[in-house]
C-alpha cells in the first residue's frame, strides 16, 4: 500500500465530534456582531505579498519570520493572509467604501502563520475580525470592546478574561517613547537576548511584546508611555476608561502592552486568560487611524479587534462545556420489512415537513431489529420510532425512549407530530 499522506504540520482538520462547538460559536457571533450593526465582508485567502509588507510592517515577527509566501505561475509574489485588517482595508479602498462614510464591517476564515504548533497556536487558524471606520472615538472603541464583553458573557466565559488597556498615542508621542526607550535598554544590553537587540536597532517598543520570561523584570521596570502622552491622547484614553466605567466592564492598565502590529496608535486592548497556558490572548486590538494613508486612501480613523476561534474553544471547553446546545438527533428511525422501509420513508419526509427542528436519522442500508436498534444507540438520539408491518397495518407506530427508562408507546402519526412537538 502506498503511504498515507498527512495533513499539513500546524494544520487541522475540525471532526464531526468538535463541529457543534464551532457552529454554536459561529452562530453566536453572528447574531451578536449584526445586532450591533456590523456586516459581514467575504475576502481572499490570498493577497499580494506587498500588502501585508506595507501594513503589517517589515520588521515585525509576522513580516519577518511567519508568513507563507510564494510566487505564482506569472511570478507575481503572494501571501496565504496572516491576519484580515490589510486584505478588508484593501477591499474598502477597492470598492470606494470609505469615502466620508462610517463602517462597521466584519470578517471570519482562516489564516495562516508559520509558527511553532502548540496548545492554542497554529499555522492555520480561525479570526473573526470586526473594524470600524470613519469614527475617530473613543465612543466606538468602548463601543467596540463592550461588544466583546457582551460575547464572553453569552458564552459563559466572562469570569476567566481579562481586559487589559494601554494607549499608544499619537505617532509623534511614540517617537518620543522609542528614544527613552531605546537609551533605557541600551543601558541593559548585556541582559537583553539576541531578538531583543535586534529589536532594539529596528524596532525597539517591539522588546516590550517579547514573550522571554527572563525579560519580564527588565521590561516591567521600563518606561512607560504616560510619561510621553500629550493632552489629546491623555483626554482619548481617560474618556475611554471612563466610559467602560459606565458600562461596569472592568480592565487592568498594561503600560506595556503594545501589540505585534506596528500600525496601531491611542487605543490598544487584549482581552487575556491564565486557563490557556502561554496562549493567553483570545482576543486582541486597537486603534489603527494612520493605516488607510499607508494603504493609499485618504486619512481614515480605524479601530478593531481579531479573535482566535480555537482559543475562544478550548476555553469553552474548559469553563462553559454544560452551556453547549446538544447536537444530537432526536429521532432514529426504525424500519422492518419492505412495508416497514416503503412507509417509513414517507414517513420521515411527512415528519420533517411537519417538524422543521425534527433532527431525524432513517436507517438506510437495512439490517435486523436488532443492529438498526445498536445503530439508534450510538446515533445518540433520544427517541427509536419503530415502522414494521403489524405497525404500517394499524397505523400505530412504536416510540421508544433510548436514554432514560426505555418506555414504549404506541402512536397515530399525528400523536406521533403533537408528541414531538412538545418535547423537542
Ligand atoms: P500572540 O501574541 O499569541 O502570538 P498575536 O499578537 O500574534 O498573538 P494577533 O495578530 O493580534 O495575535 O491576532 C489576534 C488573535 O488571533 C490572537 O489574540 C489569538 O487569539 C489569535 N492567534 C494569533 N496567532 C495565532 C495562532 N498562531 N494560532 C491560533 N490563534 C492565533
Ligand atoms: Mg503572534
């Protein structure tokens, strides 16, 4: 036999036996994000690699060390999507979206970085995106973070994140703060590891983001950017706090948290968990107002957050498991005999006309009472309907429960529709 070929390191297959969390996530967020108003945008996969060099910026781990990047057959070069804010910033410049319009749009599908695969971190994973245009804030940044708090609360898991809040000015102020910052660590340059120095020649408020537990003391005794911030961006972010105060949404001020992407200024948010290990963030944003003159559109005040839909899983799997909707059938067919298959086919199709939740599986393919009876068990429904002979002669079809006390009763098909009805 030849050799079974793998799927792609860091890249995975969603079974059957993990869908429902998906689907009941996905159905959540879309309910949630269209009541606030946003729309949903479809975009590419893949994009011209330039994009993501010209937004992103060059020297940060995802332009650097992530990306999956390759030429075409004409030779032009692109890029699996990182991330979605370029390729949605893309399609809005594209289309004349932006023009002196306000947006609330948003996006969900895979993206892709090479990194090294472990709990909560792959090379193809699931963001849902959401970004706002045209609002310069801070009303649509609390806007926006209530709106994910409003999220972990319908899935249960609002008491294990955190909100943790830092801004980062204005471009001019994070000039200021990246000189302090540069004299502050070059005074430590015997503890700072390799990425860190050259993080310190290209990129140095980038060595605030590092995740080397031997920096934590060096980079917690830093300066931070308040000593930097003007009285704009001092008024943006106490009206952001103060906001989220009215709204009762607690946060944690992180002076250092500045976030891998290099286009954000003022706001900047995680929402962060201790139940994942390392993985902590599960969902992570701010405010991007220079990004669409970088892209070559007109100045645009931007903010908006990703979320990794794994991680949001694994910790409904860990804290809010019992809150998951069942997915199993409520009804599995039994069908004996030629007038036991004949009639029940019909059967199921006049239910599932009359019962438009009715989950039912018919048994196909045959087999004694006594398989179709194991297969019913491990469909994992709840009730057995039972056509046979003697059942299709007396219009009287047998109802049995399968998980509770196996009780039988004896049903007209219209008993059979009223008695479903109520109980699915
Ligand atoms: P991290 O610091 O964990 O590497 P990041 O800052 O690179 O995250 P963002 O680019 O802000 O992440 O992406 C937003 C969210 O997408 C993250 O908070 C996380 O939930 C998720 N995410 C990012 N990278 C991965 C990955 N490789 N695998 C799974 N989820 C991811
Ligand atoms: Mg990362």
């Amino acid at each position: 036999m030849a050799d079974k070929i793998q799927a792609v390191r860091g890249m995975h297959d969603i079974l059957p036996d993990q869908i429902n969390y998906w689907q009941y996530l996905e159905s959540v967020l879309n309910r949630l994000l269209s009541s606030y108003g946003y729309l949903e945008l479809r975009l590419p996969i893949v994009e011209k690699t330039a994009l993501f060099k010209r937004s992103i910026g060059e020297v940060t781990d995802i332009v650097e060390k992530e990306m999956y990047t390759f030429d075409d057959r004409n030779g032009d070069s692109l890029t699996l999507r990182p991330e979605g804010t370029a390729g949605c910033l893309r399609a809005c410049l594209e289309h004349g979206l932006l023009h002196n319009q306000q947006l609330r749009l948003w996006y969900h599908g895979q993206m892709f970085r090479h990194e090294r695969p472990q709990k909560g971190r792959y090379r193809q994973f699931y963001q849902v995106g959401v970004e706002a245009y045209g609002m310069a804030g801070p009303d649509i940044d609390i806007e926006l973070i209530a709106l994910s708090h409003r999220l972990w609360q319908e899935l249960g898991v609002r008491d294990v994140v955190q909100l943790e809040l830092n801004t980062l000015g204005t471009a001019q102020e994070r000039l200021l703060y990246r000189d302090k910052l540069v004299t502050y660590f070059d005074q430590h340059r015997d503890h700072l590891d390799q990425d860190s120095l050259d993080r310190l020649e290209r990129n140095p408020l980038r060595i605030l983001d590092s995740k080397n537990p031997d920096l934590a003391e060096l980079i917690s005794a830093a300066p931070t950017f308040s000593e930097c911030l003007q009285d704009e961006s001092m008024a943006h972010f106490q009206h952001l706090q103060s906001g989220l105060g009215d709204l009762g949404i607690a946060y944690v001020l992180n002076p250092h948290l500045v976030r891998g992407l290099d286009y954000y200024c003022n706001t900047v948010f995680e929402w962060t968990t201790t139940q994942l290990g390392a993985q902590g963030t599960i969902c992570a944003g701010g405010r991007y107002d220079g990004l669409v003159t970088q892209l070559g559109g007109r100045p645009v005040p931007a903010i908006g957050f990703a979320m990794g839909l794994e991680r949001i899983i694994l910790l409904i799997q860990e804290v809010a498991a019992e809150q998951m909707p069942a997915n199993v059938p409520h009804v599995y067919m039994i069908r004996l005999g030629e007038m036991g298959e004949q009639f029940g086919l019909q059967l199921s199709e006049r239910l599932r006309s009359a019962l438009p939740e009715l989950r039912l599986i018919l048994n196909c393919g045959g087999g004694s009472a006594k398989s179709q009876f194991k297969r019913a068990d491990k469909s994992g429904a709840q009730f057995a309907l039972i056509i046979g002979e003697d059942e299709v002669n007396k219009l009287e079809f047998g109802l049995k429960t399968l998980r509770k006390d196996q009780q039988q009763q004896n049903l007209s098909e219209q008993a059979v529709i009223d008695f479903l009805k109520q109980t699915i």
